[in-house]
C-alpha cells in the first residue's frame, strides 16, 4: 500500500450548488491553453461557466465536503473525506477512493484501489463530475514567423 501523506477529493458538479466558495472562477488569467499544460481538474456547471483547479504546489489533494480539503464540495452524496489524487512520479497522477459511502469512479468504473489516471479521464464522486487533464496537450503552431524560425535552426527539413 502507498503511504498516503494527505487525501484530496476533485469532482465537476452537475449543479453549481455542489461547489463551495473555495473553488475558483474562471477568469482570462485563469484558462488553461495549448501551450500551458499544468494539469488540471475541469469542472463544466450546467450553468454553462467552467471552472478549473489545477493540481500544483503539492503532491497530494484531497477532496470532500469537509472545510480543510484542497478541493470541497457541497454535494450531499460525496462524504466528508471523499477521494484524493496523488503525484507519484512526475506527471503521474492517481486517484483512491477513502472508504467514501457512494465509491468514486473513473469513466464509469468504480475503483476499489489505487488507479492511474489519464488525461481526458472522467472521476464521478457522488453526484458531481470532474475531467482530469494532466501533462502535455498538443498543438499545432499557427504562426508562420514562429515555423520559419524553427525550420532555419533545424538540420532536418520540414515537410508540409
């Protein structure tokens, strides 16, 4: 068994009445791109809004509706002390269930040990739901004067 040295919960709610004030709104300073790639838990209210909750400055999260979890819900069927996600190695990030009454889920299988998970993943707590996003996304370069400075410093041509 992992040692566990704090638990996190994190889940994207079906109603905006499961988020506590805790979690942040979204703003223009707020929105992960292409080019940043922190890894992120994606919270999608069915108000239409997204809320993000980026998985940084620590290796452990934990996530319930209890006030000294990293991420606090306010959904009656997540239990105090609900999931964490923990950093293993770098850019491995894995999800247990802390003995929570309703279990959690990732797409839809509900885990009774540690698991990994992967970016694009859906984690189900109770009746909030969350996307998780870890290490890089790709993209596509767009600027013609970013590719030709890329093509002068490389030996190797660039097929297009």
């Amino acid at each position: 068994m992992i040692p566990w040295k704090s638990y996190t919960q994190f889940a994207a709610p079906r109603s905006r009445q499961f988020i506590s004030e805790h979690t942040p709104e979204i703003d223009d300073n707020n929105i992960p791109t292409a080019i940043d790639c922190r890894p992120h838990l994606l919270l999608n209210l069915p108000d239409g809004t997204t809320t993000f909750f980026w998985l940084q400055n620590q290796q452990n999260w934990r996530i319930g509706r209890n006030s000294d979890c990293d991420l606090v819900l306010s959904d009656q069927c997540v239990s105090r002390y609900h999931a964490a996600i923990q950093l293993l190695e770098p850019g491995e990030f894995y999800l247990v269930d802390l003995n929570s009454y309703n279990g959690s889920f990732i797409n839809g299988r509900r885990i009774r040990e540690i698991s990994q998970l992967h970016s694009g993943d859906r984690v189900s707590l109770g009746q909030v739901e969350l996307e998780f996003f870890g290490g890089l996304t790709p993209f596509t370069i767009q600027n013609a004067e970013v590719t030709a400075a890329l093509k002068s410093q490389s030996s190797t041509p660039v097929v297009r």
